[in-house]
C-alpha cells in the first residue's frame, strides 16, 4: 500500500514509474492502468535494472527475495518495519544487534539503503503531500549510511511533497521504527483501539495531521529504544 501511494504521487509529479511485485506483471494491470501512461509494470528485476532510484515496499521477512544483483549500484529507500507477529522472530532484530533496514543492506550489499516512509500510513503519505515552502507541509524522517543516497532521497521527498529530516545513519533507524514517538501517531492524532483491517480503513476517513520537520526533529531525540520484537501491527492494539 505504501508503494502504491508512493507511485501515485509520483505520476503526479510528472515521474516515470515501474512498478513490480512477487506475483508478476500482469497483476498490476488495474494499477497501471489507474496511473495511467507514464506507469508501467515489470519483473522485480527489470523494475530494479530500470529504475534511477527504487522504493522497496515490502514486508521485511520478503527482504531475501530483492534482487540483490540487478539492484546492485542502486540506491534503495526501505519502507519496511519489523513486526514479529507477521515477519517471525529474528534473533538480531530482537536483540538490538542490527535494525530492520541494516538487515536490508546486508542483503542488499551492493546498494545504498536508506529508510523512509515507513513511519505514515499510506493514505496520509497522499493526503498530506503538499508543495515545496507550503506551511502545512509535513516531514519524514530518514536514515542511511550514504549522503549522497539521503541526498537522492530528500530529493525524491520533496517531489513528492514531503520534507526530509535525516536522523543519522541505518543503524540509528530504530528512531522511526514502532514503539517510537515518531511512528504513525503524530500524523494521525488518537488512535482507536481496532484490529489492524478496521484501523486500516480508518485511517482512510482521517484527512491526516501536518507534522513539520522541526516537530519530527524533537520527537525522534525524545525516543527511547525498546526491544525490537515487541512490535505490533499498526493499531492501538
């Protein structure tokens, strides 16, 4: 859902897209025809080989199936977060030993992996877009080890119609990820208690919060790490 926000947003703003997933081209076809002419789909492969910069939104216990060799010299902006329940326990993650998006650039070795847009819920990344110098403009926070990768992606926000709040490197990532202060909430205001299929399309009736930079700057120092394997699915639950 996040990808597909994201690939809204840039068909609006005047960008090429390829989109890809797990199960083949031919089962975006409603999406790419929604998109309309500067959207098309392919392989995960072909999408990464074509891209100047790929957004990987997909569930971290899918991160081995990136493919590491044609995404290789890429910048990749991660938006997954860990969730035990869904993605499994993963010893490291648990332990604090790595981040999430760490344990993407491993995989990824050869790409430059920075986090981002993995603290708003898709339909606030849409609702919430506004253009550059616009008053009401929210921020996200990203992390990476790369400038030049954050500097890619800060561009790419901007386009999009969001700021950039770079909150150091991957392995300083756990400042956006859940159980923080940063995550989901300020974009939303109080979250009803709801399983995460009704939060979900809750969210779908919430116009959204603006939260601008120098409030996600405040709120990313005022976090406190937690174990990692206490994640849960977005919900007040």
């Amino acid at each position: 859902m996040i990808g597909s926000s994201v690939a809204r947003l840039a068909v609006a703003a005047g960008l090429e897209v390829v989109l890809s997933n797990s199960r083949g081209p031919e089962t975006l076809a409603d999406l790419v025809a929604e998109l309309g002419g500067r959207a098309r789909a392919a392989t995960p492969a072909e999408a990464a080989r074509a891209a100047d910069l790929v957004v990987a939104a997909i569930p971290l216990k899918a991160c081995h199936q990136l493919p590491a060799d044609a995404l290789a010299g890429k910048t990749v902006l991660d938006t997954s977060n860990y969730y035990p329940e869904r993605d499994g326990h993963l010893a490291e993650l648990d332990a604090g030993e790595l981040t999430s998006s760490a344990l993407v650039q491993r995989h990824l070795e050869g790409s430059r992996v920075v986090k981002a847009f993995n603290n708003i819920t898709p339909h606030q990344l849409l609702t919430l877009a506004r253009p550059t110098g616009a008053p009401d403009r929210s921020a996200l926070p990203i992390a990476g080890d790369d400038a030049e990768a954050k500097a890619e992606a800060t561009r790419l926000l901007d386009v999009l119609g969001h700021d950039a709040v770079d909150i150091g490197t991957l392995a300083d990532s756990w400042r956006s990820e859940p159980n923080t202060p940063v995550y989901i909430q300020p974009y939303l205001g109080e979250l009803p208690a709801m399983n995460v299929e009704d939060f979900l399309r809750w969210t779908l009736r919430n116009p959204g919060i603006a939260v601008p930079a120098a409030q996600i700057g405040k709120l990313v120092e005022t976090a406190v790490r937690r174990s990692a394997g206490e994640a849960r699915l977005p919900s007040a639950g």
